[in-house]
C-alpha cells in the first residue's frame, strides 16, 4: 500500500527520453579527461569540450577511476563495490505468492544484504553477495543460488536463467555524500546502493541549488564523510 516494484532499465530510459524531449543532449562513451574549472568551465574528452556555468559531477562507482583527473579531493570518499542478481525460470503464481504474500520487494537488515522479488512474470530475482575487490567472484552462480535456496528451500530445483552483476559506490558511513567543489560545480556521489530512489532526489536538489534556491540541497552537504585508508591502490585491498 506504501510502496512498489519499477524496472530500474525502463526507468532510467524514460528519465533520457524525458531529459532529450526538454532539450538535454546526452554523448555517451565520452568520459572527461580533463575539468578546468571556473566560470566558464571546461570539460574536456578524447574528441571534444563543453564549456558551461555550472556543473555537476554524478559519475559515482565510476569517480575513483577517473577522479584524479577531474576532482581528486573527492574521489577517496567513495569506493566501488560490486553487486550481483540471478533471475531463475518462472515459477508457478500459487509457489510465488506462498513464498512472498503480497509480492513485496524485499531486502534484509544483514551487513552484506540479499535483496529480493518476483518479476511480473514470477522469476524469482535475488540479488547480493558482494564483492570488495573489483573481482568477479568465482564461481558465482553456485554462490547466488546456494544464498537463494538458503531462504527459499523450494526452489533448489528451479533453474538459473539469468545471472548480471554492476557496480555501485558506497561512503564510509554509507550516508550520501552530496556538496560543492566551488561556486559553480557540485557533486553528487555515495549513494550506497539506494541510487534507485535517491539518485532522483539528488537530481532535483542540484537542479533547485543551480537554480538559486540550494537550502534543500545544503541539508545534505553538511554531512561528514571521511576518507577511505589506503590511497588509490589500498583503498580496495584494505577494505576487503
């Protein structure tokens, strides 16, 4: 009654088409190389720039990478870790809704969580088992289904159709790590694996404060973040 399932894929299509529908053009596969900031600033790639008044920086999993050349004072507070999910055939509804009355999205309390649901056409999508090193686990979809099973015994002998895994970045405290770099550049990163949600929110915020009106956007900036030990090379080493 106070919540729903979206397709995370088709959401995120919808908000491009909405973006490139008000006039926004999106370049894909052009990551910057380079940021001169002031007022203008440039933003560089491999085969172009974009001189702008303002901007915002939402590469998130994927700042660490590149952050030492675009905003390296930022870049330690965050790290990637990666996720994975299989989807196993369908089921039968009546087995689906025993095993999850009302057809919630579900996740746990655990420090490492699983995070699960049925799809619209009752595959069982279980999520979880990270990974700290930026290393595909072996072995991984025995590990996925052995950690499904252990909470749903009754589909041991429902196969594995589908198995995917990503990235996304997470904070020391796992709060959001939202803020400025200036007058005219923000960012917006740690989203700790509520990017779904919360990315949307954060998109309103940075667009309010670009705007003029940034007392919603300062609530989130004044968070504490630390950095993660070990610099560049051991930040990963170190918190696995």
């Amino acid at each position: 009654r106070r919540s729903g399932h979206l397709h995370p894929l088709k959401y995120a299509l919808g908000l491009a088409r909405a973006a490139e529908a008000a006039g926004v053009r999106i370049f894909e596969h052009s990551p910057v190389t380079s940021l001169q900031r002031g007022d203008p600033m440039v933003a560089r790639t491999a085969r172009g720039h974009v001189t702008a008044r303002f901007g915002v920086l939402a590469g998130n999993c994927m700042l660490p990478e590149h952050g030492p050349a675009v905003a390296p004072e930022i870049a330690p507070r965050i790290m990637p870790v990666g996720t994975y999910i299989i989807g196993t055939a369908p089921v039968d509804p009546a087995l689906a809704a025993r095993l999850i009355p009302g057809g919630a999205a579900v996740c746990d309390n655990n420090f490492v969580l699983d995070y699960f649901r049925f799809s619209a056409e009752k595959r069982m999508l279980f999520g979880g088992r990270v990974s700290y090193t930026t290393q595909t686990p072996p072995r991984l979809e025995a590990t996925m289904k052995a950690r499904m099973v252990s909470v749903f015994p009754a589909l041991r002998d429902v196969p594995v159709d589908f198995l995917w895994g990503g990235f996304v970045d997470i904070s020391m405290n796992r709060a959001p790590d939202f803020g400025r770099l200036g007058p005219n550049l923000y960012y917006l990163q740690g989203f700790s694996g509520h990017g779904v949600a919360l990315t949307g929110l954060a998109g309103q915020l940075v667009a309010e404060s670009v705007l003029g009106q940034a007392g919603r956007f300062d609530v989130f900036a004044r968070l504490r973040h630390h950095r993660f030990p070990g610099g560049r090379l051991l930040r990963t080493p170190s918190l696995a």
